[in-house]
C-alpha cells in the first residue's frame, strides 16, 4: 500500500471526518425524516419527494456559492479560512439535527448542514494540488475515499448500537438521536484539526486591492477559459449527468429501500457492508489507474451504475438491497476519485479552488437535477420506482459526453 507524507495524511483525515456526517445523510437522516413525516400522516411518496426536494435545494445552494468563493479563496492565505467557515457550518448544523423538531425544520437544519458540508468540499478538493504532486495524484485521491469509508465506519456502528439499544439503554429514541448526531459531530471536528494544523497554501495568486471586485474578474475569465477549452468543457458536461446520478443514488437509496419494504435494520446494515467494501476497492482503483488509462476506469464506472439503475427499479427483497449496496462499494469510491484526480490533472494549478468551483457547480450542485427528477416522477406516478428508473439517462449521456473529452 502507497506511504502517505504527512500533509497527504492530514488531507486524507479531512475524509474520514466528513464522511460520519456523509452516512448520516445516506440512512439515519432519511430514516428519521421518513419517521416523523409519516408520523403525521404523510404518505410514504410525499416524504421522499419533499427530501428530494430539500437535496435538490442544498446543490443549487452550494452551486451559486461555489465558484465565486472558489475564486476568492485562491487567492493566498484564503482558502484554509473559507474551508474552516464551511466545515464549521456543517458541524454545528449536524449537532443541531439533534433537536427534537416538525418534519419541516429538521429538514431546513439538514439543508444547512449539508451546505456546510458541500462547501467545505470545493476547497478541500482544491487543496490537492497544494498537499501531493501529479505522479500521486490518483492514489492520494483514492486514500481520501477509501479511509473516508472505512474510517466512518466507526462512528456508523456506535450510532447503530445508540439507535437499537436506545430503550435498554434508558435513553429513548428522541436522547439516542441527539447522541448520534452531537457523537458524529464531534468526530467531523475532531478529524479536520490536523488538516488544519498543517495545511499550506502552495498554490494561490496574490492578493489584490480589491480582492472581491478581482474575484469576479478572474470568474468570468474562467468561464471563458472554460469554454475555449474543450476537454475541460465536454468533462464537465459528462460529469454533470454520470456524477448527479451517483449522487442520487446515495443521497436517495435509504428513502426507496424504505418505499419498497425494506427494513430499517436492513438499510442499516447493508450500507455499512458498502462503506467496508467500498475501501479495498478504491484503493484497487486507484492502484490500477497506474497501469490503466483512468478514462477508461471512469468508463467502467459508469457503466456499472447504468447496470445498478436498471436491477434497482425490479428489487424488492432485503437480499437485493445487500447486493445492489456491494455493486455500489464496487464502483463509488473509484468513479469520485478518479473524476477529482482526472480534474486536477487537466486545469492550471494555481487556480485550482476555481476550477473546483465549477467542478462543484457541474458534479455536486449539479445533483438538484436527479433529486428533484425523482422527487417529482415519484410523485406524479405514485411510485418512486419510475424515478429511480429515469436516473439510467443520465449515466447514458454522462458516458457519451465523457466519450467526447477523451476525443478533445
């Protein structure tokens, strides 16, 4: 296994901070959510599309404010401070979920949480360049995911074992969900200190005068830098669809397993099997990018979750889930980290928060587009089944696309 330098160390624990709170947001968030919707009555279609709809509104969210604070925080000595603004947001917003509510402010909390955490994500992606070189790019990018899962999987199980023995425990569910979300809180803080500590920003344009004024300045410049050049362009555009269907798929798995019967326990259980299979295979990923064109594993990737789509709209037993959740860990990890690390390679090093920005805007900010498409086809068709079905577009023109770039 690749040795790690300190700084890559500290950047990869920024991953296995956030993704406590990235589980969370993939079973125990919906789970509760789903609960107390219900609970007033609500149908089990309406409370998926409503978290839809509140997932569609934290991309858009985090889609506006990405480039342009992207832009800001190149400059030098910026982008620890915007970073540490973010992950403090999404830490506070991830205690406060805690807080016994109405289905309608835990979602607003979630919405802030999750911004918190999105942003966070624009610098910490930026900060690669800053913290390895081009010839460890990949691998490095790949330890970030592979630890991030395995890593979360630690608070994953003592929020777990909070949630099942609640009653045994003499705490009651409405105490244990505190606990779980002020425990995964505290782990996310705790885990970006190092990163903190360390970091440096290597890779920056100087301050100006006006830095706000030049910020927007240098973002059209982007844009325009971004248009002229064409494989960044048909990248962006093939990961605009490839990478919202997977984060659909994670933002929106629980919520339909729940629709088509399966069992909390069981949502649970299997999205912790995918978070332990999902790190040996990131790290193969990454492994193999250096014998194997990275294109041509991104390819791979997509394919596999045109192939998940498809089985996913047929299941309806508990051991359909488990597996569908192994073929996910198969795929996940390698087609995010290979996405960043080939982004990293083809954009100018020194604008790279920038860059990142709009990478934010065409991947994360983009996944509005696949929430809300199954929010509303779930809806309409009284089954979230047709939703899931329609997210197979968007892995089918993410590979055309990709197509394209490689050919650029």
């Amino acid at each position: 296994m690749m040795h790690l330098t300190g700084k890559e160390r500290d950047w990869v624990l920024y991953d296995v901070g956030n993704s406590a709170f990235v589980m969370l947001t993939a079973t125990v968030i919906p789970i509760c959510f789903k609960n107390v919707a219900e609970g007033t009555g609500m149908s089990a279609a309406d409370s998926t599309a409503y978290f839809s709809y509140a997932s569609s509104l934290v991309t858009v969210i985090a889609a506006v404010l990405g480039p342009v604070l992207g832009a800001v925080a190149d400059m030098k000595g910026f982008k620890k401070p915007v970073f540490a603004c973010f992950m403090g947001i999404g830490v506070l917003g991830c205690a406060m979920l805690g807080i016994p509510a109405g289905w309608l402010l835990f979602l607003g909390i979630y919405v802030i949480a999750k911004v918190g955490y999105q942003g966070s994500l624009t610098f910490y992606d930026s900060m690669l360049t800053d913290v390895t070189t081009d010839d460890r790019v990949d691998q490095v990018s790949a330890h970030g995911y592979a630890w991030g899962y395995i890593g979360s999987c630690i608070p994953f199980v003592i929020s777990i074992l909070l949630i099942l023995y609640a009653e045994p425990l003499g705490l009651g569910s409405t105490k244990a969900a505190a606990l779980v979300f002020a425990f995964n809180a505290v782990w996310w803080f705790v885990l970006t200190l190092p990163l903190l500590r360390s970091f440096e920003q290597i890779c920056y344009v100087e301050k100006k005068e006006h830095p706000v004024r030049e910020s927007f300045e240098r973002l059209f410049g982007v844009m325009k830098d971004v248009w002229n050049n064409r494989r960044i362009f048909w990248f962006l555009a093939a990961f605009f669809f490839y990478i919202d269907g997977v984060y659909t798929i994670i933002d929106m798995a629980t919520s339909y397993g729940k629709d088509v019967g399966i069992s909390d326990a069981d949502l649970m259980l299997a999205l912790l099997l995918m978070q332990m299979v999902a790190f040996p295979c990131s790290i193969l990923f990454g492994s193999l990018a250096k014998k194997l064109e990275g294109g041509r594993l991104i390819r791979l990737s997509i394919l596999g979750y045109l192939v998940i789509v498809l089985f996913a709209v047929r299941m309806s037993h508990a051991w359909e889930f488990w597996l569908l959740a192994v073929c996910v860990a198969v795929f996940q990890g390698g087609i995010q980290a290979l996405s960043r690390s080939y982004f990293t390679r083809i954009i100018p090093k020194d604008q790279a928060a920038e860059y990142f920005g709009f990478y934010d805007i065409f991947g994360k900010g983009a996944a509005f587009m696949g929430t809300l498409m199954l929010g509303a086809a779930t809806q309409l068709s009284g089954t979230s089944r047709t939703g899931i079905g329609l997210l197979s577009i968007l892995f089918l023109a993410g590979y055309v696309l990709f197509r394209k770039a490689e050919k650029a």
